[in-house]
C-alpha cells in the first residue's frame, strides 16, 4: 500500500470492520474477466461465510477457480471542500483473499447460517431442512487480510 499511514492490520480493528459491515463485495475470475457480486455474510472463527441458491453464475465460477477476493467498508462519507480536487471519503475497509470452499457437512452449514443471522442481529435461529437443503453454503478460508481508513 502506497499511504502506509492508511493501513492498519490489528486484528480487533479489522474485526471491529467486519462485525458492522452491511455488505461484502466478492470478485471472482470467470475464464479471463472479473466478475463481483455484493452479498450478505457472517464472519466467525477467522472465515467468512456466504449463501445463495445451488446454481447460478458465482456457483459455476467458484466451481472451477475458488480463488476469491473480498471487501467490506463501514464508516464512509463524502468530504466536500472548497475547491474540487480537495474532495475526498473518509473510510474504512477491509480487503483480503483467500479460498472459497463449498459446505457439504449439515452441521457446520447450520453454524454458517448462524453465523450469518448472528451478524445482522438475530441470535434464536432455527432452519427448516428443506430451506437447508435448497440454500448453497460458501465458506472462505481467509488467506490475507488488511484494513484501509481515510479519516475525515
């Protein structure tokens, strides 16, 4: 990173980022193009997880390159200045790659769903079987990860 003095990698700082993030932006490589989708997510135990249908774009792609990227920005505003080119956004965000693996085994697809349902508020889950067995679990396996911030 070019501006050091915007990095930081301590992780509570980048475990505060994750626990109030709304959002997280997946990129994926299909053939030779990139390809990025926002979705919702949990965040536990050093993974991230995902869930969407059994098919569709991301699921082809993740079938055959598993290599990910994500980011996760909360805190964001624009800074409006006098002259134009002094208009920034402050931020912060959190960037990282890693390997996105399919959940096969049920109880640890019901501790993603969880996690994932945690992460927005609500602790007293209970998944019927057959929305278990029609949702695909992703979990990443995070390999590197780091913060960015741009105070106001």
């Amino acid at each position: 990173m070019r501006r050091k003095e915007k990095l930081f990698q301590e992780l509570a700082e980048i475990n505060d980022v994750m626990s109030r993030g709304e959002v997280i932006r997946v990129a994926m490589v299909d053939g030779d193009a990139p390809y990025m989708v926002p979705m919702s997510y949990g965040h536990k135990d050093g993974v991230i997880y995902l869930h969407c249908a059994h098919e569709g774009r991301k699921v082809d792609i993740l079938k055959q390159n598993q290599k990910v990227w994500f980011e996760v920005t909360v805190d964001g505003g624009l800074i409006k200045k006098e002259q134009s080119c002094g208009w920034s956004y402050s931020f912060k965000c959190v960037m990282g790659m890693g390997k996105a693996v399919f959940v096969e085994d049920k109880a640890e697809k019901l501790e993603a769903l969880n996690a994932i349902m945690e992460h927005y508020g609500r602790v007293d889950n209970s998944f019927p079987d057959k929305a278990v067995d029609a949702t695909e679990v992703i979990r990443i396996d995070i390999e590197e990860m780091t913060g960015k911030k741009s105070p106001a």
